[in-house]
C-alpha cells in the first residue's frame, strides 16, 4: 500500500426502486474539504493515464461500470517511494480511492460498458500547470510491470 493512499468500502442501499451509492460526508473522519466534484467517463478499454497533482488530494468512487486504477509513488522522501499500486474498483468493489498529493495515477475502463468515475478533489481543477496539474502521456518513471508497459503505450488523448 502507498503511504497516504487510503481504500474505504462504500455503503450501497440497495430496495426494489434502485439503489443509494454513498461516496464521501463532510462528517467523515477523512474528510478533507471540498474544492469541486467532476464525472470522467471511459471507454471499455481506453486508458487515462498518466496524471499527478502537486496540492490536490483526489477521492475517487466508480459509480457505473469497472476500472484499473494504477497508482505510483515517486514522492522523494515517501517511504514507499518507487511502489506501484493496482487497483479494480467499480462493479463488485465499490470503494472510495483517497489519492494524496504528488502520486502518478492512471485508470483504464473495463468491462464491456463506460466507466463513470467521481472525483471529489480538495482544490477546484484547471487545466492551468500553476495550479499544479500534469499529464504525462509517455514519460512514466518507471516501466517493466503490466500496468506500466500497457498504460505507456496508451492514447495521447487520455
């Protein structure tokens, strides 16, 4: 495990009209503030990767659907510096994904319908790099692993 990345089990209320997908209270222990929630949609099959926030923490829930989330720690003093970590959230696990500042994430849809992820981030998202946002299609530290080699050779359009 990451050091800071943190993995919760969600509560579903599930009765004969449909169901309730709770994903984060301001309440919650871990709760950290609200800066905006965004929907990214994917693919069965296409990869979004490689994305890094330098102040933003990321709450990420798979609402419909399935994904990979592949997540690595290049932080230089973290203690796990240098791990990988792969995760399958969505249909059959759903959980909440807290995503600390400063670790590269990635996901890929699976299945054979879009993916919605929720993402309720700390800090409002720009695409402006002075907010502290990047996306590295191609340049990923460190290769030789499934994740790596399949998210490396991904679309420019993740």
């Amino acid at each position: 495990m990451i050091d800071g990345v943190a993995v919760r089990p969600l509560r579903q209320i599930p009765d004969e009209r449909g169901k309730i997908m709770h994903m984060l209270r301001a309440d919650a222990p871990h709760f950290e503030r609200f800066g905006e929630i965004y929907f990214s949609c994917v693919y069965p099959g296409a990869i979004k990767a490689w994305h890094i926030h330098k102040a933003m923490t990321l709450n990420y829930a798979v609402i419909v659907g399935r994904i990979k989330l592949v997540l690595y720690d290049d932080r230089e003093h973290s203690p796990t510096r240098g791990e990988l970590m792969e995760l399958f959230i969505g249909d059959g696990n759903y959980a909440l994904v807290t995503i600390p500042p400063r670790i590269w994430n990635g996901f890929k849809g699976i299945g054979t319908e879009t993916a919605i992820v929720a993402n309720c981030a700390t800090l409002p998202m720009t695409r402006r790099k002075s907010n502290g946002w990047t996306r590295s299609p191609t340049a990923f530290p460190t290769a030789g692993t499934s994740a790596t080699d399949e998210f490396r050779h991904m679309s420019r359009h993740g």
